[in-house]
C-alpha cells in the first residue's frame, strides 16, 4: 500500500505544481468584454462627475448623452454575456482610472474643458477598440455587438470633438 500512496502523492505534487507555474491566459474575446465593459463604465463615471462638476451647458449635454448611451451599450454587453455565459469585470482598467483621478481634480471651466477634450479622445479610442473586434473578433456575437455599437461611438467622438471646437462662453 504504501507504493502506491507515494505514487498518488508524487502525481499531486507534479499537478499543483504544474498549476502554480501556470498563468491563465485571457481568451480574446474576454479580452474585448473586460475592455468594453471598462469602457462604458468608465464613461458612466466620468458622466456622473461632469453631471456635479460641469458649469458648461454644452458639457453637461455632452455627459447626459454619453451616460443615456453607455447605460445601454453596457447593458447590451451584460446581456449577451449572459446568453453566452461569458463574464464581465465591475472593475475599471488603469486608463479609466486615471482619467477619472485628473479630471476629478479640476473645478470650473478648466474642468469642462478637459472633459470635453477627454471625450473626444475616449470616443475615439473606443470606436478603434470596437472596430477591432467587429473586424477580427473570434465570436460571431461579439463581432456583431461591437459593429453594432461603432455608429454610437463614432457619432459621440464626433459631438464631442465639435464641442471642443466651439468657443466657450
């Protein structure tokens, strides 16, 4: 008996391992949800902040609009994943964090100005994020919830990229 325990354990050891050496690869297209979900909630945060810290009308249109839209493309993403038993993070990835931190920072027009240059960034960034994995993606699904989200990104870079444009008052 006493062969074969150490041959169990020695089967044990060679498994956990070959478990603590490895690294869990993240599948591409949970990739995409993780960035796509950080995406639009990092969008509904900075919303929430323009909401309480704009003094521009135009900047505070601008985060009712993206925050009506990222409401409903998260909720579009959360759907699908759940038919598809995928799984979507509730944490923000470092560039949503940090744009929140300096924005945060700022009061006034300072701070509506680097909002609304923040969101023509941030739009455009996403629309090449989502046009990626509506071109390339690996699941169909995906593929077609990300080309179905690109005409609202790209029009909400746009807007945003306009307002930047206007002289402020």
């Amino acid at each position: 008996m006493k062969p074969l325990a150490s041959w169990v354990a020695a089967i044990a050891l060679v498994g956990v391992g070959a478990l603590v050496g490895a690294v869990p690869r993240r599948s591409p297209d949970q990739a995409f949800i993780d960035r796509a979900a950080s995406i639009h909630e990092g969008q509904l945060d900075l919303a929430r902040l323009a909401g309480r810290k704009a003094t521009n009308e135009e900047a505070r249109r601008l985060a009712a609009r993206l925050e009506r839209q990222h409401r409903a493309s998260l909720q579009r993403l959360l759907d699908l994943a759940a038919r598809n038993d995928l799984i979507v993070p509730n944490r923000l990835q470092d560039p949503e964090v940090q744009r929140f931190k300096r924005l945060d920072r700022l009061k006034g027009l300072p701070f509506d100005e680097a909002y609304v240059a923040a969101m023509a960034s941030v739009e455009a960034s996403a629309a090449a994020v989502f046009e990626e994995e509506a071109s390339a993606g690996k699941s169909g699904a995906l593929r077609a919830y990300a080309a179905g989200e690109l005409p609202m990104l790209r029009s909400q870079a746009a807007l945003a990229r306009r307002d930047l444009e206007r002289p402020r008052r």
